[in-house]
C-alpha cells in the first residue's frame, strides 16, 4: 500500500480553507468538534 498525502479543508470562519494553514486556537477547535450522522432523526 503507498500512502499519499491529502490536504484537509473544512470550514471554521466562514468559508473553506486548508486545515494545515490554521492557527493552534483554529486547530484546536477543529479537534475539538464533534461530528453527527445526518441520516438520525428527531422523533417527537
């Protein structure tokens, strides 16, 4: 298996950017997420 390196994007201030090029407190709060499935409903 060869590994290549991807570049992370996500959104934290609004728009798209490379995760690489955050700063520690922007880098944090991305670890710091939590991440929900879509698919799960609100049943009432």
């Amino acid at each position: 298996m060869v590994k290549t390196r991807c570049e992370v994007f996500s959104r934290i201030v609004g728009y798209l950017r490379p995760v690489q090029q955050w700063n520690e407190g922007k880098a944090a709060e991305f670890e710091d997420r939590k991440t929900f499935d879509r698919q799960l409903e609100i049943k009432e």
